[in-house]
C-alpha cells in the first residue's frame, strides 16, 4: 500500500506497466497473509481489454446450422467454462493448435461436409429441384 485516500479507498503499488486505475476501496481488499512472492506472477495476454484464452484440449467436433464447430476445454478454466467455438475462428486465433482429424469427421458422418446434397433418381442421375 502507498497511501490511504480518504476513510475508504487506498493507493495500491502495482507492477510497471499495470493498465488498471491504482486507488481502489477498501470493500475491495483482502488482507494478505504469509511470505510475499519473490517475484510477481505473470499475467494472461491480454487483447482489447479481454484475457486470452488459450485451449487445453478439443473434446468434439460437430456440424452445427451449417457450420463446424469444436468444443474446447481452455488451459486454467474450470470445465463449466468449456463452450463451441466456430472451427474458422478456432483455426484463426489457434493456428498452431493440433487437431486431430477425427474430430471433424464424428465416427465416419459429414465426410463430404461442404458439398451440396442432390437428389438422384433411381437410374442414379441427378434430379433437377
């Protein structure tokens, strides 16, 4: 603590380069108990205002409204925190993420994702609709 601001708020040292405001009320603060870190941890990347996640582990893949999606697990979340992200995106932001290729095929269906369905008639050519 630097300095005391008032009956409520209090002026925080914070580490060089901390983009958050230094005074913060008392409501706010716990005390700290036991031996003081001998160095500072290192904070997430963070990118507009918002922590970077990065994924631990992709568990699925699937086909939703026309549109691959995975469900990944994200390093330090809990797994309540596992949520479908677009494939597109995923591979945008993750691209040196290894998947794996069986996520995107899900035991042999939507192996021709992308292709347009037709219908056939009986002889095997294409239907006009």
């Amino acid at each position: 603590m630097a300095e005391r601001i008032g009956n409520v708020a209090y002026r925080l040292v914070l580490l060089a380069g901390a983009r958050i405001h230094d005074v913060f009320h008392v409501g706010l603060l716990k005390p700290f108990h036991g031996a003081p870190p001998d160095q500072a941890p290192r904070l997430p990347p963070i990118q507009h205002g918002r922590v970077l996640v990065e994924p631990e582990q992709v568990l699925r893949g699937r086909l939703a409204r026309g549109r691959r999606e995975l469900l990944v697990r994200w390093k330090g979340a809990p797994a309540l925190e596992t949520s479908w992200v677009d494939l597109e995106e995923f591979q945008a932001h993750f691209s040196t993420f290894q998947l794996e290729d069986e996520l995107l095929l899900q035991g042999g269906r939507d192996v021709m994702w992308g292709l347009r369905y037709g219908r056939r008639n009986r002889k095997g050519q294409a239907v006009d609709n």
